[in-house]
C-alpha cells in the first residue's frame, strides 16, 4: 500500500492510497465518503491487489483533498483524469463509483476522461414513483445552507431529501459523534447534488444523457436493498445500450468486499 497526491487541471491537490500493480482501478466514493470513512475499499483493494493497482482517492473538499472554488462539476471530471494520468501512469482504467459517485463516473466518461469500462454500485435514479423525486430546489437549500455557515442543516437535507432518512431520525443523528464528521464535507453534498442532477426527478432518464459512452458498464445492486435503489439501478442499465445489470449478494445500500471484488474481477477479465 502507497499513499500520495496528484494535481488537477486546476491546481487543486488530490490525495489517493494505491494498492498492487497492474491496470488501475479506481474507486470513486458517494456523497459525503472518503478513504477514512469508508474501509469496505481499502478490504476490497486487498483482494484485488494482486492482479491490480487499486486507487481510492478523496473527492476534492473530503479528507486530504483540497478544493478550489467556485465549484464546477468539469472539475471533478479533471481530478479522475489526473488520479488516472498521474497515479495509474496512463494505463486502461476500470472505473468504480458507489452510489452518487456512480453519477460522477457516467458524466466524466460523457465528458471525455479515458476510461476503459465502468462498474456501479447503486447508481442515482428514479423515473417512477418508487421513491420521492428530489426537490427542485434541493441544491440551492444545500448551497445556502453552507452561505450561512449552517453545515448540519446541510447534513440534515441531504439524508431527508436524498438519503430518505426520516427527520425524526435525523435529529436523534444530530446528537451522535459522527454528525461533527459529516458537517466537515456538507459542503461538497452539493457537489455531489450537481453530479446527480435531474436524474431523481421522477421522470424517464433524458435520451440524450450519457449518449456517448460506448465503454462496457456495469451496474450492480444489492439483492436486499431498498427497492428505490434497485430500482433505479434497472433504470439506469435499461438506459445504457452497452451495460450489464448484476444482482449481487448485499443490503442497505452496500455489499462486501468479496462480493464487490469478485464481480469487479469478472468484469474485467470479460471485457
């Protein structure tokens, strides 16, 4: 295991662990995680390294990372093309994103960033009545809750209008010792809001979204996670001519590493 950083296209730092050899894969977290709260990564890295450089990064404004701002979600687009550029030394990149960083990956191969195939995990969609759209002005409340210096009303939007967390729940959550951790980032809960953009609307997948991406795609759900979730999932395969939807052993919005790493190996090696 190595740790360093790259530079974006903006000058912003980009701090990543590495693990193995051999063409990268690289992990991309959701909405509000990064390295230091999410192991699943570093175990699923363990069991890939053998055949694989494995990059886990922080989003930019998470963890190590810096930020620049203003925001513009290119910017992102250029921090997965640095991390492969710079720390996967240019080589076929597999792309991996949990849930909104699913999103983040769909849009970066759109806008061009060199990635060999992408792989899914819960990806952001909803074009039914599976789940409740997300409010119209769910970034703008996000945006001004940040303006005002108010981050846990930030937190607090997202896990109510995103996540889906009951608001009673939430003020329980408020008094626990994690809520200092993800006022830390509710400022790049927006980030990820943009990355997301219409695509819990409600309604179909707009036919013209991710319409150039030809590389192979995954999309993989828990067999056991909220319906919403699969849901959008089938949505999102259904959408992309050249993807493969995967039911795979998992729950609450997550699986395991020997489940995760084992589908990441398979897809691979058949594409």
């Amino acid at each position: 295991m190595s740790e360093g950083t790259v530079t974006s296209a903006d000058g912003t730092t980009i701090a990543y662990t590495a693990w193995g050899a051999g063409d990268p894969i690289v992990i991309i977290d959701g909405a509000t995680a990064y390295r230091a709260t999410n192991p699943l990564n570093q175990e699923t890295a363990g069991l890939l390294a053998d055949e694989f450089l494995v990059i886990n990064y922080d989003r930019r404004g998470r963890g190590e990372s810096g930020d620049t701002l203003p925001y513009a979600g290119e910017r992102e687009f250029e921090d997965l093309q640095a991390i492969i550029e710079q720390a996967g030394q240019g080589r076929p990149a597999t792309v991996f994103g949990w849930s909104s960083g699913g999103n983040l990956a769909l849009n970066a191969a759109e806008h061009g960033v060199p990635i060999a195939r992408l792989a899914l995990f819960e990806p952001n969609a909803a074009v039914d009545d599976a789940r409740p759209p997300l409010p119209g002005d769910y970034v703008a409340r996000l945006d001004a809750a940040i303006a005002d210096g108010r981050p846990g009303d930030a937190v607090a939007v997202f896990l109510t209008a995103a996540a889906m967390v009951p608001e009673g729940a939430v003020a329980g959550m408020r008094e626990q010792d994690f809520w200092a951790g993800l006022e830390a980032v509710a400022p790049t809960i927006a980030y990820d809001g943009r990355q997301v953009g219409d695509t819990l609307s409600g309604k179909p997948l707009r036919p013209e979204l991710w319409q150039n991406i030809g590389i192979p795609v995954l999309v993989m759900h828990g067999i056991g996670t909220w319906p919403a979730l699969a849901a959008g999932s089938r949505a999102i395969a259904a959408h992309l001519p050249t993807s493969t939807l995967t039911p795979v052993p998992g729950e609450d919005h997550s699986t395991t590493p020997d489940v995760l790493a084992a589908a990441l190996r398979a897809f691979i090696k058949e594409n």
